[in-house]
C-alpha cells in the first residue's frame, strides 16, 4: 500500500478548505453583465416609473447596468410571459403589479405560465389602497350613509372602474359582498374618465387610488369616504379606514401592490442577494417620499413574504371572480 505523501495530504486540505471560499466566490461575482427587468406598462405608466425608481439605485448597488424592458399588454401580463421567455441566467427579473400574479390565471384565457410552478417570489416593493370617492354635493356624508343609501335601492347607486377584473372593480364587489349591497359597475379607460363622470354627474362614486382622487379632494369637488387598507394611508391621513365602519368586517383589507418576481430555478443565493439589496433601497428616506408621492407606500420584506401574500390575495380575488362571474 502506498502512504499519502506529505503533498498530497496537504493538497487535499487546501481543496477541501477552498471549496467554501470557491462558492462564496461565484455567489460574490454575480451579476456578471447587465440585469435585465422586465415591466408589463408603457414607459411612463406608475409600474414603469416605480421600476425605475427601483432600479437606478439598483445598478449603483449591483455594480452592473440594470436595464428596465418594457412589454406592454394584458394588464401586465406580457412582461411576465417575456421575463419567462429570456434567458434563464440569473439575469432576467421582472416588476409586476398583482393582477398578473394573482388574479390573471381566472381571467386570461392560455396564460401561459402558472404562478406557482414559474414565478419565484423575491420582494414586495409597494403598495397602494383604494378610495372611496364621490362628489362634493352627493348627498352620502361617510361610509355608513354610503351602505344606507345603498342598502334602500339595489344598484341605485353607481360605481365606476377602470374595467372588468380590475382592481377597483373587485375591490368595489368585495365591499358590496361585505355591505350586503349591490352596486351599478359601469367600467372606464382610466381613472381620469371615472373621476370625469363622478364630478360630471353620470355616475354615483369609485374605487380609485388615492392619487387619481386627492387633486379633487383637494379643490373640493370630491369627497373621500373611507380608504380600503387595514391602517390610515400617508398620502390621504384624513380618510377613514373602511375596516370595522357600519358592520364591515375588522380585517377588510383591499389593496394594489407592486413586486420583484424570477424565473422559478433563479439560483436562491441571487434572489436573496437581490432582495437584500432591494431592501436596503426601499428603507431610505428618499426612496420612501418619492413612493409616497406616487401614491405607493414602500414595504420590502422576504421572498417567503411575498410569496404568502401571492397566495393569500390569489384566494381572496379569486373567490370574488368567482362570485360575480367576472371570468365569464
């Protein structure tokens, strides 16, 4: 039998003593060339400027160029078919509002991918309520008044949304089931178009954000009634919390949201380096007001976060679809 030689006993240790330090390594190299983030709006849209307000700091961080495409369509859902599609190289991420993680599987025919088995949570960014807006003279003085008026008349009072399966339009349904109420939905474009026919006399009230409400509020030809999150929001401090008000239920809680995705099979040392980063990006000052002015309050927290907060919001509209049949 031939003994180990004195080198070869210490070659082997320094390869063994190296292979952590080899793994720390690769991880600490990554990204190795420009990030690319994939976003389902227009340049300009609010998901586009809150990505981008994300990833400028981002590239400072990561030492890399982080580029932002732009994949417009499906209310989102084609900058994350396109994330999907690019190549799987620990390099391709995406921003995505919620409709395309939670609510789009029920309402788009050939998605295309499922949530669970193609998406890899990595951070939640923001999120955002809704309002409930009416005009100034409208008779309705607080969410109580609101339900009353309702509850004497079904659909008397009308409800504008920016479209079927939109947010605002589940969001007003998930308050009617709670209300006992049943409501008028007449969909819109925009926000601009719903708020035009609220002031204009065509319809009753909204659900909105609280950015697309608080000019009006402020010029006095709009009145806020309540907002949809569990706790008073920054941007609108004056508005009730709807939660608890005139029977509602006390965890009534409705609320947009915008977050970091991966391919499913993204190296989990890189999802976690990135939200690390990403949370290091949203606990800064400045980063917060800018979101604040956008109408979105910053959040972060882990991938397993999100990933609860996917599943949780996926049953919550979706027992919604399925009661007024909006995926018909």
């Amino acid at each position: 039998m031939t003994l180990p030689t004195r080198r070869t006993i210490l070659t082997a240790a320094l390869t063994v003593g190296l292979s952590p330090l080899a793994a720390w390594a690769q991880e600490a190299a990554w990204p190795t060339g420009p990030v690319h983030v994939y976003v389902g709006f227009p340049a300009g849209s609010s998901p586009d400027t809150l990505a981008r307000l994300i990833t400028e700091p981002l590239a400072q961080r990561l030492g890399q160029p982080v580029v932002v495409e732009n994949k417009a369509g499906a209310g989102g859902v084609i900058g994350v078919q396109q994330m999907l599609a690019a190549k799987r190289d620990n390099h391709s991420f995406g921003v995505t509002i919620n409709g395309p993680l939670t609510t789009s599987a029920r309402l788009t025919p050939d998605l295309g991918y499922d949530v669970a088995k193609d998406i890899a949570p990595v951070a939640l960014l923001a999120t955002s309520p809704l309002v409930l807006a009416m005009a100034t003279e409208a008779e309705p003085t607080d969410i109580a008044s609101f339900i009353e008026a309702a509850r004497a008349e079904p659909e008397a009072i009308s409800y504008g949304s920016v479209g079927q399966g939109s947010g605002a339009h589940l969001t007003a349904e998930l308050f009617a089931d709670a209300a006992g109420v049943e409501m008028l939905h007449i969909p819109f474009a925009s926000y601009a178009e719903v708020t035009t026919s609220i002031l204009g006399g065509e319809i009753d009230a909204g659900f909105m954000a609280p950015s697309a409400a608080l000019p009006h509020a402020e010029a006095g030809t709009m009145k806020i009634l309540g907002v949809t999150s569990a706790e008073p929001f920054p941007q609108v401090p004056d508005a009730p919390v709807i939660a608890g008000q005139a029977g509602l239920p006390a965890d009534f809680n409705a609320e947009l949201w915008n977050a970091v995705i991966a391919p499913a099979g993204t190296d989990p040392a890189v999802i976690q380096r990135l939200n690390t980063e990403i949370n290091a990006i949203l606990a800064d000052a400045e980063v917060q007001g800018k979101l604040l002015d956008m109408g979105w309050q910053a959040q972060g927290g882990t991938p397993e976060d999100l990933g609860a907060r996917i599943k949780d919001d996926t049953a919550l509209w979706g027992a919604v679809i399925d009661r007024i049949g909006a995926a018909d």
